[in-house]
C-alpha cells in the first residue's frame, strides 16, 4: 500500500487527520503485530509499586498518555519512577500509607482508571489532603460510583456536584471495612474499594452482578496483600493491614489493542495476521467469544502464562462474518471492545444487536451516539438504543469525513471501518489513538504494506 493510501494531515491546532483510501484493486492485511502492553496492568503495576517497600521491576508498560498519568501523579506524592519505556522501568515504593501530600492538583490527564483506582489510595491516608482533576472529557464522567463506597468507608469527599464530578478534594482518613455490593460490574470500582481496603482494619467486601476484569486481584495477591474471592457470588474480599512488597512484572499485549487487528483481519478479504504476546485473562476474552460467535476464524497459539497472566499469539484470517446478539454477562468482558465490535457487525450478514451496554455513555466520549452518528455517516444501517445499538450488515460503506470526539476507541476503530469503504475516509482527530496505542498508524501502514 503506498504512502498515499494512509497518511496523516496535521493542523494548525495540532490535531490530525487520519487519511485512508481504498486503492483500486483493494487490500488484504498480512504480517505479524505486536501490540502495546495491557494498560489496565500497567496503571495497576505503577500504583502497586508505588505503595509497595521495596522495587517493582515493570517490563512491557504501556507508553500512552494515560499511564503517563498515572506515573506523573504519583512521583509528585513521593514514588521515585524511572523514565517510562517499554523495557524496564523501576519503580522505588515508598510504603503503604506513606504517599506525601502533594504540592499541587493531581491531573489524572483522561484517565478514568488513574482518577478512580487512586482515590481509594488518596482516601484512605488519615492526615493528608489532596485535590484530583483531569481533561475536560474526565472532569464530565461520573466518580460517584467510587466516591458513594468511599463515603461509606468514612472517607471525606468534596467535589462538583455533590462530589460526583472532578476536579474532587479528598482528606485522608481511618477508613472502616464495609461489604460493598455494586450496582455494576466495574473493575474500577471494585479495584478502588479494594485499594482502600488495604488499610481498613478488617475485612473489605465487594459484591458484583457479573464477575469484571481481575487485574487488581491477580495483582495485589502477587504483591502480599490478604485476597479471597468466591466467583459463586461475584465477590471479592480484601483483609487490612498486609504490606504490600514490590515485585516484577510482565506486561502482555493489551487485549483491547489487538481486538482492532482481529476485526480488521476478520473484515478484509484476503487477510490474515498473528497478533503476538496478548493477554488472554479469561475476563478480558469477551471479545474473543464474541467474534468466534460471528464465524470468525481465530485461533490461539503457544498458549502461557507470564508473571500469573495468561498469554497466547492469536491468527486471524478473513471470514464470513454473521450476526448475533451480544448481551448479558459477556459485556463486562468486552465494554472497552463494542466500538470495534460494531464494525464487524457493519461487515457481518443478518442484524446484530448489542444491548445491556449503557456503560458505553460514559466512557471517554458517548460511544453509542457517536459510533451510530459516524457509522450512519459512511452508510451503515445502525440504530442507536438505549443501552445499545442495532446493526444491519451488508451495506457498502463510503469514505467521508468523520471524526474521533477525542476517543481513542472511536479513532481506531473508525480507521478499521476505513479499509472496507469505498474511496476516501478523513477520521478527525485521529491523534486521540496516542491515548493507549501510540504507534497505531504506522501498525496499520506495516500490515497493508
């Protein structure tokens, strides 16, 4: 594919424009990807390490924006981290409970995970006050889903209204150990009542209607915290007062990553990719069962586990993709992945239906709204739902202008979406891809080429 088929526009207020154009003869994807490391372990080993005695050795962390972050707030409350690479980056713990108050606002940047997993940290140190922001996309998303636990535990929380948006104040306290049943299945949530856990006397609880992402347990247990879990009842139980010692960790690929590269096989004719080193954390394969549904042709190779994660090579070949519904129990196993996933669906015959999704309102942009808006856009037949949408594949896609919103799941998977349209696509601030996966178009130029 030649340097005219994809390229990058940059304006005069920075942002970029992704190009792709369909050549004449079309395209079929081919080579093998390596994608960047998973960033709800590499948010998980900054912050544990920090809090942890000793030296957290960090292979494979993700170097977007948002472990940056993470990384950047806590260095200013006393963590000593070495400059951030994908080799090896240490990480000198100050102890749990130990965290300084900083000199200025914690800026969480666009993290959500950043924001909520470190409030639990920040609430739960007596004596030592912090103020919490981030972009003007994190200063809209609710944070009373982790402040109402917290507030439960004792913690004092101040923000806009009723502290459920940010920028937040949080005075540390004595917290007191509670059995927190969520409303939702959220691993952030569950991550920061845990967090604050740590040093509540006692044993803390939380409950879940469906089982999210097991990152933090995996995680706290590997660095000595007092973790039980009973998958009978979705619950998770944490026991204060264990000191957490720090560790080396491995970092696979991000599932979530590679999830843009299995649809992007699955939808090209001709194509096929192995996608290496992902992160197959049996609450993360959502995306897997959820293609293999469809009739995708994906299959697992040199299956392992590195440092207590399960990792594997996925290959992926061109297939007839069919419709199906995606709902229940699955979708907090997937949530991050239904962008993509809507893009298969464009490509897959019959009418798929995506519901129980409402969490897609509140991420980093409405993903609902705008994967409808700007799939309708380039002629899919889509329809919005409350907590969903429906899709009819089969249409012929043509490329137009459409645009990101500053979500870096909506530019990536827009760009996707591209391959199969016919003449040329624009994806407006496409630079939002930097978010999580920072080398994103030159992947994309390597597999087409």
């Amino acid at each position: 594919m030649s340097a005219s088929v994809i390229s990058l526009k940059t304006k005069e207020n920075f942002s970029q424009d992704l190009v792709i154009q369909q050549p004449p003869n079309g395209i079929s994807l081919q080579g093998s990807i390596r994608v960047p490391g998973d960033k709800s372990i590499s948010h998980r080993a900054l912050m544990l390490g920090a809090i942890a005695h000793g030296e957290t050795e960090i292979q494979g962390l993700l170097l977007g924006e948002d472990p940056r972050s993470t990384a950047s707030c806590f260095q200013a409350m006393g963590a000593n981290i070495s400059e951030l690479n994908t080799n090896l980056v240490k990480v000198q713990g100050i102890g749990l409970g130990n965290l300084q108050e900083p000199v200025d606002v914690l800026n969480a940047g666009n993290s959500g995970t950043t924001l909520r997993l470190m409030l639990g940290i920040l609430a739960s140190h007596p004596g030592r006050f912090f103020t919490v922001t981030g972009d003007s996309s994190l200063r809209s998303r609710p944070m009373s889903r982790v402040v109402k636990p917290l507030q439960q535990m004792g913690a004092d929380i101040w923000g806009r209204k009723g502290g459920s948006l940010a920028p937040l104040a949080v005075q540390g306290k004595s917290l007191q150990p509670i059995h927190y049943h969520s409303p939702i299945a959220s691993a952030q949530v569950k991550s920061c009542v845990l967090l604050a856990g740590l040093m509540a006397e006692g044993k803390t609880t939380v409950t879940e209607p469906a089982l999210s992402r097991d990152h933090s347990e995996r995680m706290l247990r590997a660095f000595g915290a007092k973790l039980s879990t009973d998958p009978q009842t979705n619950s998770v139980t944490i026991t204060g007062g264990a000191q957490l010692y720090g560790q080396k960790v491995v970092v696979p690929g991000d599932i979530s990553s590679a999830a843009f590269w299995l649809v992007a096989g699955a939808i090209v004719p001709g194509s096929e990719l192995v996608i290496e080193n992902v992160g197959v954390n049996p609450t993360r394969t959502g995306i897997l069962e959820a293609l293999e549904m469809m009739g995708a042709d994906i299959t697992k190779e040199n299956e392992r586990e590195v440092a207590g994660e399960p990792v594997a090579d996925l290959r992926v070949r061109h297939s007839r993709l069919q419709s199906c519904v995606i709902a229940g129990d699955i979708i907090p196993r997937l949530i991050d992945e239904i962008p993509i996933l809507a893009v298969a669906a464009v490509f897959a015959e019959g009418k798929t239906v995506i519901k129980d999704a409402a969490e897609l309102r509140v991420k980093e942009s409405d993903r609902i709204a705008v994967m409808v808006k700007q799939l309708n856009q380039m002629g899919a037949k889509v329809t919005e739902l409350d907590d969903g949408m429906e899709i009819t594949g089969g249409t012929t896609l043509t490329g137009t202008d459409v645009d990101s919103y500053t979500d870096h799941r909506i530019a990536m998977s827009l760009a996707i979406a591209a391959l199969n349209a016919e003449g040329k696509t624009s994806i407006h601030r496409a630079e939002a891809a930097s978010i999580s996966y920072p080398d994103f178009t030159a992947t994309l130029e390597n597999i087409c080429g």
